[in-house]
C-alpha cells in the first residue's frame, strides 16, 4: 500500500470519530483496530513534544518505569539502549490492537512487561520510581481518577510525567470551543484543569505550554502542554 493510501485510510477513521456505543474499551477498539498497523507514522508527525518529555521525566538506571496509555509501545524505541538499564518498565493499555504491536516492540527487552488494563485501577507490586502518559490522559474518562492512581503508586519523590493536548487558560473561550469540540470527535476530551491539578499535586520540575503544527492544515497549530512533577516526599 502506498503511503498516501495509508495516510487517507488514518485521515478517514479520524474523520469518521470514535464510535459511541459500547463501553469506554470496546470504543477504543473500534476506533484503533482499523488503523494500528499505521498509528504510528501518522502520529509522529501529531503528537510532538514526547522525546523532550522522557528528556525532562529523564529515567535513571535501575529505576521502575511505567506508562499509562502506552498505545503501540513506540516509548521503547523513544527511550532507546537505556530501556534495558531500568530495572523494570511496565506498558500499560486497554485497547488489544494497540497492544499487539507494543508487545511486538517489547519482544527481546527483558525488563518490559505489558499489560492490559485500565490506568485507572492498574497498580504496581511496589511504588515505582516514575510514570508518564503520553496523549493519553485526555483520552481517559475520569481524568482525576488516573491521576490519583498515578500519585498513589509513585513512591515519595517518585517523578510523574505528562504530555498532552488541552484548553489553554490564555485561550480565547471560542478558540477553545472550538479545539474541545474538535478533539472530542475522536475521543479525546481537553480540559483547562489538567495543568492546575498536576501543580496542586506535584513539586514542579518542568513545565511547558506549546502548539503543534496539525498535519494537512497548514497554518493550524494545536495547544499542548508537558509537565513533570515530583510527588512531595512526605
Ligand atoms: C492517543 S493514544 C497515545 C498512545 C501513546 N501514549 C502514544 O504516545 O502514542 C491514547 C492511548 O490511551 C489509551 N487509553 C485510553 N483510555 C485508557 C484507559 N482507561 N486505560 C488505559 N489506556 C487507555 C488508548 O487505548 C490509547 O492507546
């Protein structure tokens, strides 16, 4: 298939939106079954900012790791040789055509384990140094939910790590409108409050309001933000 097949096909399903029956990963499944085997070329060029997040989050060796929304698991090629000088890192998602290629990815690392779960309720054994998500969070109901299970399962000064699309406060409120109903047709729910709850909650270490050039839409630029935070140590 030629790459400008491929590149309609995603434009399609994204055109189509996320279906509106079912439950929240029956949704997911639908809508990301039909373009996995292309999610991650065309999302390169979407999603940005998520090398620089894993520069700021900056794992150590022989920390634990874990993802939340991992997708297709391309954080592994992101993280690079330094992957399998973690102690552990642990992908986790609840969509099952996602999952199939970050299981593929995570083949021949021994310290990655992927799971399929909800963020909202998956826990680790033990507090785990640092986690992250990557344009996932804004498309998780609940938002607040998975943000105190991420606090809950980061040890004291664990670090936490978030890349995202959402409504920035110095947005114009149509502008914003506009991006909310837009984002929304493909499951993703922006928000104003996300940054403010992660300031609430973490000790700042870095953070960074940015737009993003849309593929297709010359001119179009996208408000996205990258925060990393430290759980106060007690
Ligand atoms: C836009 S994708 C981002 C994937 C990946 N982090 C990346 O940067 O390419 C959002 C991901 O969040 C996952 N997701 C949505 N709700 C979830 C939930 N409640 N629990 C776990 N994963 C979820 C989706 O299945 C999808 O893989």
């Amino acid at each position: 298939m030629t790459e400008r097949v491929s590149e309609a096909r995603i434009l399609w399903r994204l055109l189509l939106g996320q279906p509106r029956q079912g439950t929240h990963a029956e949704r997911l499944q639908a809508f990301y079954a039909p373009q996995a085997s292309r999610y991650d070329r065309f999302r390169a060029r979407l999603l940005q900012g998520r090398e620089d997040l894993l520069v700021h989050l900056a794992p150590a060796p022989g920390e634990h790791l874990v993802e939340l929304g991992c997708g297709t698991g391309s954080s592994l090629e992101r993280l690079g040789p330094m992957v399998n000088q973690l102690a552990c890192f642990d992908l986790v998602d609840l969509c099952p055509a996602l999952l199939v290629l970050a299981r593929q990815r995570a083949t021949g690392c021994p310290v990655a384990r992927v799971s399929e779960a909800d963020a909202r309720h998956w826990q680790p054994a033990k507090p785990v140094d640092a986690v992250f998500l990557s344009y996932a969070l804004s498309m998780m109901p609940d938002w607040p939910l998975v943000l105190a299970n991420a606090y809950a399962m980061l040890r004291p000064g664990g670090r936490i790590g978030l890349v995202d699309f959402y409504l920035p406060g110095s947005g114009s409120p149509w502008a914003n409108a506009l991006w909310r109903r837009w984002f929304a047709h493909d499951g993703v729910h922006l928000s104003a409050e996300q940054l403010p709850a992660l300031r609430a909650h973490f000790v700042e270490i870095y953070c960074a309001e940015r737009r993003a050039r849309l593929p297709y839409l010359p001119g179009v630029q996208a408000p996205y933000y990258l925060f990393v935070g430290r759980k106060p140590a007690g």
